[in-house]
C-alpha cells in the first residue's frame, strides 16, 4: 500500500464518518492479519503495524520481518480481501461510534421524520440513523404518513449486526416532562421544578410542579397565559389533558391538589397502610373519582399513596360494619378494633395483610395470640371474596 494513499484513506473515513483515526488504523491492520491469512495459512502468527504519522507500513509473520517485496505482494495479492475486512471493520466503528452517541440521548426528546411504516410500527430518520416507534409505544389512535416530523424520546438503544436499533416512545411521562421543558423556560432556568408525572397515554396526565421563587406561580407559569403553552402540549399529545397541580410535601394538602378539579372536604392519613381515605360531598364523589376511576387512580400514583373516596355517611357505615366485623374474631378487644379501624384497616382483608409486629404492639399481643387474628381475618377475607364471586356469577345467570 501506497504510505500516502493510506493516510488519505484513513483521514477521509475520520471526516465522512466520525470515527476516530486509531480506530481506523487499527481496523487496516485487522484487515491486513485477515487478508494475509489467506497466503502465509492461518496458523501463521502475522502482524502488521502501519506509522500513525508516515503512513509507512511493517508487517512480520512468525517473528520474521517481511521485506518491502513481501509487504507489496502481500498487499497486491490479498488486497480484496483485506478491503472487505476493512469495510467491515469500518462499519462496526461507524457503529459503535453511533451506539456512544444515542446511549447518551436515553429520555431525551428527539424529532424524527416518518420514513415508513411497517405493519403498526413507524420507522423514523434521524440524521443517518433509522429509529422505530412500535405500537406498543404510541399514543393510543394515533398513526403518522411518510414525511411527518415526530417528537418521541429514546428509551432503548441497541447494538444489532454493523447497525444500531433506536426505540422510540410516545407514551412515557418523561416526554411530558420533556415537552414541558421546552414550552416553559422557568423549568429549564431551574426557577420551576417537575416533581412528579402520572400519566395514561392519550387520555390524562397529571403534573405536580413546584417554584423556588415564591414570586413565581408554578401552575400559572406552566398554564401560560390564556393557557397557551399547556395548549401547545395538549396538541403534541393529540388532545390529551394535562392536569397542572400544585406541589406539596404536606400530603394533608398534595392530595387534595391531586384531586383537582375535585373538592375536598377531609384528608385523613392512614399511616400504617400508606392509604389515604378522602371525603367528599355526594355532588362532587364522581368528580374526585373520574371516569373509570382515572381521576382518582392518576392522583394516587403522583401522591404515592391508596386514594379512597368516600361520603362522610359512607365512611361512618364501613367504620359501624368494620368494627363488628372485627368483633367477631376471637381474641378480639372492643378496644383493639377501635386503634385497628383508626389505623385505617377497614376490612377483614386489610387486617389480613397487617404485619405481625404492628398487631401485637397495638393490641399487646403475644405472638400466637395476634397470629390467630390474623389467620381467622384470612378466612374471613377469603369468605368475603368468594361470596362475592358467587353473587356475581348468580347475576350474570
């Protein structure tokens, strides 16, 4: 090989194809071992050392020098075959080079355009890198035409043959977390913090958000004005509601908040279970619940904790039904059912689940004594469930 033409190689594949020079230097060597092969046998102990700065090349085969004719043989003879290596060589760098660069962009938002679909999967361009957008990862409903730009972020980023695999997703809460980023500027000065996200993809997002300046309202400044940046991301999401909600490390005020638009009467903590038992008046209970309890169900996921929502009649009813539940259990106290109900253990299939050590502490039990409880609140759980089953069953005949 031409030293000059080797540097000219080496210098073009850096500048086309990002790859470092030593990489490439050292895939042409890997070539020239490979392509050598071929004429001195494969048991032939090679190698090959090309000067980074010359271009001039060495080469050995079983300790031996090779002479300059050896070198310009072996180059002439095996030159196909080295070049294939070489490309090969190259793609996998070109590869790994690609794989560095997208690992670096997991949860960050990238825009792509449609370049096909195939079956419910969308592939994308971006730059020189095709991504995929499964099903399974869209916006329920939602399907794009060749040419359309695509927001998503990178969830996954794999090594397949001499390409890369990119997978998108539209239905993460980090892209609403992402989206936001973009639309309000206080977020990304670090003036607003994102706390918490729950979401269900194509229907409801609830958002809980929190300033550092007390100048700064964080819910307004997300809304924007006439609710025009909440705008922009409810039709990014085809139309999904966002819900921007005040934070608080007081859950006694974070629930309620959660809730909205739903009006709260009491929050009342039940430590022990990590439950929160909320009341309402009767005209707001399917208000804080939601349809198909998604309302209810996306604020115990920002909040972290079980949102029941009752009436204040509907509690009182469940406490009078609990407390003689539980009294009849053997070993039972009228004064131990009151703490257990206090503590927000509201069933037979709550107390089943309490841990050993809560048990006896609160009713200054011995060991046996709180198991025998509880294993009598198992069947009784167990009976519950299986007349419950049984009258259901009844109804469908």
């Amino acid at each position: 090989m031409n030293p000059g033409e080797v540097l000219r190689i080496v210098d073009s594949i850096h500048r086309d194809k990002k790859i470092e020079k030593e990489i490439v230097f050292s895939g042409i060597e890997s070539a020239l071992v490979t392509a050598a092969r071929k004429h001195y046998g494969e048991d032939a102990n090679l190698e090959f050392h090309i000067d980074r700065e010359s271009g001039r090349m060495e080469g050995s085969c079983n300790g031996v020098p090779l002479t300059p004719e050896e070198l310009e043989q072996t180059g002439r003879i095996d030159a196909q075959i080295a070049k294939q290596v070489m490309i090969q060589k190259i793609r996998e760098a070109e590869r790994d080079s690609l794989y560095d660069q997208f690992t670096t962009e997991i949860d960050q938002l990238v825009v792509g355009v449609v370049h096909k679909n195939e079956g419910q999967t969308t592939v994308l361009s971006i730059g020189n890198v095709e991504a995929i957008l499964p099903r399974g990862e869209k916006i329920p409903g939602e399907s794009f035409r060749v040419g359309d730009r695509v927001r998503a972020v990178v969830v996954e980023v794999k090594k397949s043959g001499t390409r890369i695999k990119v997978v998108l997703s539209r239905v993460r809460p980090m892209l609403v977390r992402r989206l936001f980023e973009q639309e309000v500027p206080e977020i990304n000065d670090g003036i607003i913090e994102i706390k918490e996200i729950s979401r269900e993809p194509g229907y409801r997002t609830k958002i809980a958000v929190v300033s550092i300046d007390p100048r700064i309202d964080a819910k307004g400044a997300c809304v924007g004005i006439r609710g025009g940046r909440i705008k922009n991301i409810n039709m990014e999401l085809g139309n999904e509601r966002v819900d921007v909600v005040e934070w608080s490390d007081d859950m006694m005020t974070f629930i309620p908040n959660a809730l909205q638009p739903a009006e709260i009467e009491e929050v009342i903590l039940c430590n022990m279970l990590g439950r929160a038992v909320v009341l309402v008046n009767q005209d707001q209970r399917s208000l804080a619940i939601g349809r198909k309890g998604q309302n209810v169900r996306l604020a115990s996921k920002l909040c972290g904790w079980d949102v029941d929502i009752m009436t204040r009649d509907e509690l009182e009813q469940l406490l009078d039904k609990t407390l003689r539940g539980y009294l009849e259990i053997d070993g039972m106290t009228d004064e131990l059912a009151e703490q257990l109900v206090g503590e927000g253990f509201l069933s037979f299939d709550d107390l089943s689940i309490i841990e050993l050590s809560d048990l006896m502490e609160l009713g200054q039990l011995t060991e046996e004594q709180a198991n025998h409880i509880i294993e009598q609140a198992e069947a009784l759980a167990e009976a519950e469930e299986e007349n419950g089953n049984n009258n259901t069953n009844g109804e469908e005949e």
